[in-house]
C-alpha cells in the first residue's frame, strides 16, 4: 500500500467525481446503503435499455440469454466461480429469501446467525422458525473485537447437531466490520453445517474468491461498492444444490430460445422485466479494473482510515475494533456519545442523521445498535478528504444537541 499522505492527496482523484452525478453542494458519505453508478454504467445500462425497447421479441428471443450468460460468465470471473453457479437476482435480500426455500426446518432444528447481521436477515430466519417451530440461536461476539479468532469461536460454541444452517455476514452493515469467513465456513464444514455467506457489502471492497471460501451459499447486492446499476444482485449456489432449487417466484421456468432447461431459468423467467441493469454489470467491474481494484481499496480504505482518526479526536471515543484494512475497508463504523432522545432506538432515522441533511446537506446513517449509537462513514472514489472534513466540522457543531452530555 502507498504512504498514506499519498492516498490522502485528493487531486488524483478529482476527475473521477464527474462521473457521479452527486450534486456539488452534497457530501454524500453512504455509498453502503445506496450507492450510485458512475457515467459509464449508467450509459450501459441505457443501451440495453433502447436494444431492448428497438425489438422486444427479438431481444428476449434470441439475445436476452446469451447476453447475460456473457454478463454472468464476468461476475463469476470476478468472483471466483462459474456461470453456472451464479444467478442474477434484485438483490442480496432477494437471494437471502432464495436460499430459505432450500432449507426444510423441523421443531428442534435450529439456525444460527451472529449479534451483528443485518436485521432484514434476522426477520427472514426469524419467522422461518417461527412457522418451523425451529429455534433461532444468535452467536454473541465478544466487544470490542480485538481476535478474529475469538469471532470463529463464538460461531463455534454456538453450533449443536441440530444447525441446519449457519448464515453470517462477510462484511457487516451497522458495524462496518469485515469477518473471518474463510475460516468460519472451513469451521462450519467440518461440523457438516452449510453455510450462507450475506455478501452486500464485501463485493469490490475486498476480494473474493467463491471456489476458495467454500460456502455452500453466497447473496450480494452489486450496487453497492462495485457501483453497478440498482437491482442488481446475485446468488451462488454450490453445484451439489443446484440439483433441486425452489424459486420464490414461479413462472415458466424454462428457455424461451430453446438451449436446454437449467437452474437458472427459474429466476431468468420470472415474467416479462427489463434485464438492462443485470447486462451492465460488466461494465460497472470494468470500470473498477482499468482504475485498478487494488488502488480503489486502498484509496477509498485510506479515506475510512482518516474518517477513523479525525471522528476518534473529536469525540474521544474510540473504535471497537483493530485499525487495519483486514478489519475495515471502505467504509467504518465508529461511536458517538448516546443520544438525549430516550426515544430515538424506535425511529427509523436518528435525529443527528436528519440534521445533518437538512442544515448541512450531508448524507451519512446514524445507527443504534446494542444500545450503541455509531456513525458509518462510506467511501467511494468521489469522496475526499475535504468532504470528511465537512462532516467533522458539521459533527463537531451539531453533536452536542442531539447528544447526551458526560454529566448525565
């Protein structure tokens, strides 16, 4: 990695914002949640888009699906897998719901998920079992992280004969922190336990090599760091469970240009869509190879790195975890002082989040987790370090009215 005044020297940077059409007036630090297409993908998908619209019968027909087997044929190269273990999805949540279905669940049967997953896969799980009579058992990591081998063991401690399955993130969203999973899933099988890999947030951000990590299942949604259009997600299923797959949405499930039936028709023929956003994926991973994927992780890591430092200095509250690129890529997670609302764990969007758009025009989450109240910061190649600047001088005036103070 280069010194890292180098990687903080915005100038290089500076043309590539004029891909992004973010407004000038908006610091826009939450590419996690919702992250925009550079110029060129969005051109992408408008050409497949009007192909699409010149000759619908002749699209589907005859291109649609060679077209995305092409499309796949990238992902998987970029992912580490084959096409044919790789399907367009809408996204990671959609992918998630996929790999329920697979999964029959008796009473007694159990699930296992860490304290630190996403709360829609919560839900899914949680109401599996619910209707399964199954139980739902959460691995309680140890805070602050200090081991990754400390986050394998609690996995470990959790797991019974009766898992069926262990789902964990590869990268956590309210916490911003990248796991072990290679050695989880090399846990998991030798304990005979499939595993489902939540990957919204590791693709781009840090590799990846599918055939290598060993899961038997792995969701992602690919608008985010790798900045590919919305709608675009996909799920990979290891070969021994392609055999026998039950869509959540049934259609034809069959080609429309004869080739011979497959896994994968069963979610390219959910009904008439417009598929311009799964076809210009390609385009969105070759964006990121010609800048250089590793100069990407190390600039937008080293942005996350002075977010770390200058947010720590203002509040005095330090992060729960190492300070190292194995720990955190992209975007970081880091306390704030808890808030004066005692209210504010029911409301979608806590109040700092809401002042800082409206006086400030900043966009950046506030989370409450674990009676914990963290602010993620995201970075992408039109982010500098003038914007993070912003945020802090903003912060550092409007912290304390939506905070408790260290009297209370």
């Amino acid at each position: 990695m280069p010194p890292q005044n180098e990687l903080l020297d915005d100038t290089p940077w500076q043309s590539l914002r004029e891909q992004w059409l973010v407004p000038e007036d908006v610091t826009y630090l939450n590419h996690g949640s919702f992250g925009p297409s550079p110029r060129v993908v969005r051109e992408s998908r408008q050409q497949w888009c009007d192909a699409l619209e010149r000759e619908p019968m002749d699209f589907f027909l005859r291109q649609y699906e060679t077209e995305l087997e092409r499309a796949l044929e990238k992902l998987g190269k970029f992912v580490g897998a084959s096409a044919r273990e790789l399907v367009f999805v809408d996204n990671a949540t959609f992918g998630m719901n996929v790999v329920a279905a697979q999964i029959e669940l008796s009473a007694g049967d159990e699930v296992v998920l860490t304290d630190h997953e996403y709360g829609a896969v919560f839900r899914i799980w949680r109401d599996l079992c619910q209707a399964s009579g199954a139980e739902l058992k959460v691995a309680r990591l140890p805070f602050p992280l200090t081991d990754p081998n400390e986050i394998v063991e609690a996995v470990q401690d959790t797991l019974t004969d009766r898992t069926k399955i262990l789902v964990v993130s590869h990268v956590t969203s309210a916490t911003a922190t990248n796991f072990p999973v290679e050695d989880i899933c090399q846990l998991a099988r030798k304990r005979g336990v499939p595993t489902c890999v939540d990957g919204p947030h590791a693709i781009a951000m840090v590799p990846l090599n599918l055939r290598e990590l060993g899961c038997d299942y792995y969701v992602a949604s690919c608008h985010k760091w790798l900045s590919a259009p919305f709608g675009t997600g996909f799920l990979y299923m290891a070969k021994r469970h392609t055999q026998k797959v039950l869509p959540v949405v049934r259609s034809w499930g069959g080609s429309l240009s004869g080739q011979p039936s497959r896994w994968q028709d069963e979610f390219q023929w959910i009904g008439t869509r417009d598929p311009s956003n799964f076809l210009a994926v390609p385009t969105a991973i070759e964006f990121l190879e010609d800048i250089g994927i590793q100069k990407f992780r190390d600039r937008t890591h080293a942005l996350a790195e002075y977010a770390r430092s200058r947010i720590e200095a203002l509040t005095g509250l330090p992060t729960f975890l190492p300070n190292s690129s194995e720990w955190y890529g992209s975007m970081i997670s880091l306390p704030i002082p808890p808030s004066n609302d005692p209210d504010v764990g029911g409301v979608l969007r806590d109040p700092l989040q809401t002042a800082l758009w409206e006086r400030e025009r900043i966009e950046v989450p506030v989370f409450h987790w674990h009676e914990r109240r963290f602010i993620r910061v995201s970075c992408h190649l039109y982010t500098s370090t003038k914007d993070i600047d912003r945020l802090v001088d903003s912060l550092q005036q409007h912290l304390p009215e939506f905070s408790k103070s260290a009297e209370e």
